[in-house]
C-alpha cells in the first residue's frame, strides 16, 4: 500500500520533520488513518462529506483517509492517470467525486452490508470512472503536469486567473503542501467566525 504523507504527529507527542501540527482527535498515528480509511470510525459511520462544512480537524482526517483510500484504489484497479491524476486533491470535482465512492465503499464492505453491496459499489464505480474522465479531460491535468481547473466568467464577473500548467515534481510533497494550506484556511475562517462571538459573551458577562 502507498505510504501516508507525513500530515499528523506521532501517536508519542514528537513531531516528525514537515508534520503539521494537529491537537485533539486528529492527532493519531498513520497506520490509525490508514486503518480508518478502509475499516470505517467507530465515531463517525460512513456517510456524506460536506467538504464545505469541515473544521480543521475533521478536514485533517479526511484527507488523510481519503487519500490513503485513493491510493489504494488506483493500484487495485489499475486507473489510468486520465481518470484519477496525480494531483486529483487539486481539483474540486474529483475530490467531491471520489470522496463520495470513499464513503460508498465503505457503506458496501462495512460490517453489515448484504452480500450483494459489493456488486452494487463497482456498478456505480464505473459510472463514476465515466465522470472522472470528463473532469479530468476538461481540468487539463495530466500525469506529469498540472494547472487549476478552468471556470467559466459570467457576465458583470471579473475574469477568473488562468494559471499556466506546471511540472509535477513530487506528488505526496504538493498533497502535504496543499493540506497544510487548506487546513490553515479552515482555521482561520474558525478563527473568523469564534471570536466575535467570543467578544459578545464576554462583553455579556462584564456587563452583567
């Protein structure tokens, strides 16, 4: 199996070079996350992702999960590049799509699926490999390149950035840099949102 990136700190409290620093529930060891991504979390049963809705913890976990899952998922089956690209966690569209086959997969194979969940799970996998080529053709992806999905201007927009295609280095070194940049937007929109109303129920408790 592919090996995890280095996203958590060891389960001991000694941060490995480049991990990101995680407190509370996301601080688990890899094997734990590798583990969770095909067994399943006893405290958070399969089910839909909203990606727009994670904390910075909860959001650390699932990518870790999903992309030991993917990993494994391409090997297993042998996906062509055209249908799960290197940087896939780049792209909205793929992370939505193969998040949802994540949690379908393990809706399936979980302990009290009926024996036929499995043959139900590669039927709507083909239908989605269909998707995930389009996406992946109109993204502009490649195996050894990469750029932003393009996205469309509608009129009174400003025009959207087109970036240019750059070279894929290191694939599990730009998933860590773009976790560790995706978890610290997630904190700091928390951040946002927690300290007014912080300064309201203090305000509330001096004037009481």
């Amino acid at each position: 199996m592919s090996p995890m990136p280095e996203l958590f700190s060891d389960p001991d409290g000694e941060d490995r070079d480049g991990a990101l620093e995680i407190p509370g529930a996301a601080r688990k060891s890899r094997a734990d996350h590798d583990a969770a991504a095909f067994a399943g979390n006893e405290d958070r049963p399969p089910g839909p992702v909203n990606w727009n809705a994670l904390g910075p913890e909860e959001a650390a976990v699932a990518w870790a999960e999903l992309d030991a899952w993917v990993s494994w998922l391409r090997v297993a089956y042998g996906i062509s590049a055209l249908e799960i690209p290197p940087l896939w966690h780049r792209h909205d569209e793929l992370v939505w799509e193969l998040s949802a086959l994540h949690q379908h997969w393990l809706a399936c194979y979980g302990d009290g699926a009926s024996g036929s969940a499995p043959l139900a799970w590669h039927k709507d996998f083909d239908d989605a490999r269909h998707r995930l080529r389009r996406w992946v053709a109109a993204s502009g992806t490649q195996p050894g390149t990469d750029r932003p999905t393009l996205v469309a201007t509608w009129p009174g927009e400003a025009p959207h950035q087109v970036e240019p295609a750059h070279d894929i280095v290191d694939r599990y070194a730009d998933f860590t840099a773009m976790v560790r940049h995706d978890l610290r937007e997630r904190q700091d929109a928390l951040e946002r949102f927690t300290s007014p109303l912080s300064r309201r129920r203090q305000a509330g408790r001096e004037g009481a």
